[in-house]
C-alpha cells in the first residue's frame, strides 16, 4: 500500500478512550480514598455465647447489680439496657466510672484501637448544676478538688437535656476543643458556650489568671454517628465517651449496632469493667 | 440548735479541724429546685440516717433521689468524718436523669 520513496506513517499516538481514562481516576481515587479513610472495622452482632448467657443472668438477678468507685447499678437500672429502653443516670455514671477507672490504671496497650487517654469524667449532674445554677451558686469548683482538670488530655461530660434526650460533651485539651457529640444532630452551640463558661471560670478559680482560649474551636463534626429511633442516645452518649477516651473520635458503630452495644454495656456493667476486644 | 456557737468557741480554734466523732455538725441540703433543709448530725452519724430522714420529711423514695457532697455521690457507710466535711456544708439533692430522645 505504501507508494514508493515514501515514508512510513508515524506511530499513532495512543490516546486512551474517554471510559478507560475515567475508570482509571475512579480507581486510583478510590485507592487514595482507602488509604486516607481506612473501612472501618465492623462491630460483631453478638457476644461470645458464655457471655450472652451471663447477660440474660445479669437481667434476672435482683437487688444490686454492680458497684464500682461512689456508683453503683440495680436490677431496676440495668432493665433498662433491654432493647427501646431510655437509659437513666445510673448507667450513664457507672459507665463513667468505669472509663475513669480504666483511664487510671493507664495500662500502655490496654486497647486495640486508639491509646488510653489522661481523662476525667464528670458526672451526669454536672452539667444540670452547671446549667441552672451555675459556676458559683453550683459550687462547681469543688468538684474538681482533688483534681487538675487543666493537667488532663481530655474532660468528659454526659448532658442530660429536658429529662428527655443525653448527648456527650468533651474539653480536648490535646486538640484544643469544644466539642459536642449528638446522635440527633441538634445540641451544638449552647453546649460549646457553656463548656467555655466552664472553663474560663474553674482557670480563674484554680489558677487565678484568665485562660488562654488562643487556637481553641468549637467541634460539632457532620460525620457524628445518628440514631434513627426516639431510644438510643444514651447508648450513643456512653459510646462516644468511651471512644473519647481512648482519643477515638472518628466512631466506629452506627445505629445497627446498638442492640449488640446494649447488652455488651450489660456484660461490661455486671463485670464492672470495659471489655477491651472490639 | 440554740447554742451559739461562735460565742461559745475561743477564737484560736478556728481552723482547727475537728476531729471529735461527738462533735456536731450543721449541714445544708438543698434540692436541685433550691428548697433548703438544715440538720444538725454529729460527725460520726452515717449520712444514710440523713439521707432518710430528708427523704421521709419530702416525701419521696430514697432510691429516686441522689445525695451528692462536692459531686461525690453519698455511700451507705459515709460520715461527714469519712467525707472530711466542714460546719455549715452542703449536700446536693438531685433526681433521677433519664433520656432517649429529644421530645
């Protein structure tokens, strides 16, 4: 085909089709996506079998369940842990206790995910006395009397609102944040305010100077795990204290798994420690 | 309760803690609606005693009701001895908290 004396034709350059060039970005995107957010590890949908079989006994035994530091669990809190069920003051403390206990043996590899965290918790009635009485009329700054709170990585804090609905609130003293966590999505700026408040007026009771609030923000993020149901924020509340204080807070459970973390929260109540295996 | 106390006491006792069991001491309970009630324990006297009888005096069950001293919660077995409490302290009340949702 080729007339004489002339050359041959140049190589045709490749040029890739346009699917074959999308599909190309899709993947390495994808790949880059998976490096920076790694998949999340699921949560199993039930315990060892000896392990359900001692939360069923646990929902069967009368009187007092557990007891651990100044808190203790009854037959009449922990029912309460039974799917659709709101949780009360007891459970949202008792496993407060057992986050503080945890955080205080400061065991070096104590958990798979995360590393455990300097944190103080303060209990439910905290934020009540905080919210309607006050710093000083509170007498707020005894409650932190045998305690730094500015020396902690992290202060954790349940928020009971209208008797109705818990969220869990953070001071992230290795972040710099205030940060609010509600599987409604709604509590936001009051609590981010009112942590502030906090803190200004404990630095100036404690330290007699004002605190440096520079650097600090406010820390609501989108991707807070939601509930899809009128129960389970307490189960949400204690799951993001406890991730916090491991300086967890990207979660890893959603709404399917609170049936397994109610009765998890059971076993780890009636043991009167957190299980460390997920 | 008509003793007076400051009259009564030298004034170099002043923070001198007080360490006598017998000894009495004046404690404020307030609710968490802010109704005040006074008793006067002595210092080696369970505050479980206390816990009943404010409890009966308002009329509510004691196992829906939380004692709090400087956000501790109150233990059977606590005096204001264990709990190293100071003349004219108070004791916090505060209900049952319970949520699932916002209404």
């Amino acid at each position: 085909m080729l007339k004489r004396g002339s050359s041959p034709p140049p190589p045709k350059p490749y040029i890739p089709e346009l699917d074959k060039l999308l599909s190309y970005f899709r993947t390495r995107d994808a790949a880059i996506d998976e490096r920076l957010h790694p998949p999340r590890p699921r949560l199993p949908t039930s315990l060892p079998e000896d392990d359900e079989k001692s939360v069923e006994a646990t929902f069967r035994r009368p009187g007092v369940i557990a007891k651990i530091a100044r808190e203790q669990v009854a037959s009449a809190d922990i029912v309460r842990l039974r799917p659709r069920q709101w949780l009360n003051d007891e459970i949202i403390n008792f496993y407060g206790a057992m986050i503080m206990a945890r955080a205080e043996e400061q065991k070096e590899n104590a958990v798979p995910r995360g590393k455990i965290l300097k944190a103080f918790y303060l209990s439910s009635f905290f934020w009540q006395k905080l919210s309607t009485d006050g710093y000083e009329k509170g007498r707020l700054a005894k409650w932190t009397k045998k305690v730094d709170i500015f020396s902690r990585d992290v202060v954790l804090i349940p928020v009971n609102h209208g008797n109705a609905h818990w969220t869990a609130a953070a001071i992230n003293f290795q972040k710099k944040r205030f940060e609010s966590y509600d599987s409604m999505g709604m509590a936001t700026e009051a609590v981010w305010k009112r942590l502030r408040d906090y803190v200004r007026a404990e630095h100036l009771n404690k330290k007699k100077k004002p605190f440096d609030f520079t650097g600090w923000k406010d820390w609501a993020p989108d991707s807070t795990p939601q509930q899809d149901n009128g129960y389970d924020c307490g189960v949400f509340t204690c799951q993001f204290l406890e991730s916090l204080s491991r300086g967890e807070d990207d979660f890893v459970f959603t709404q399917e798994d609170m049936p397994y973390l109610r009765r998890r929260m059971v076993w780890e109540i009636a043991h009167t420690r957190l299980r460390n295996d997920v | 309760m008509s003793d007076n106390e400051h009259g009564g006491n030298p004034s170099q006792d002043e923070g001198v803690k007080q360490e006598d069991p017998n000894a009495t001491i004046n404690i404020k309970v307030v609710s968490s609606t802010g109704e005040e009630v006074f008793f006067k324990i002595k210092r080696s006297t369970k505050l479980s005693k206390l816990q009943g009888a404010y409890a009966s005096k308002v009329g509510k069950d004691v196992s829906s009701i939380r004692f709090l001293y400087d956000g501790d919660r109150i233990q059977e077995d606590d005096t204001p001895l264990s709990l190293e409490m100071e003349d004219n302290d108070t004791i916090d009340v505060m209900v049952e908290q319970v949520g699932g949702r916002r209404l």
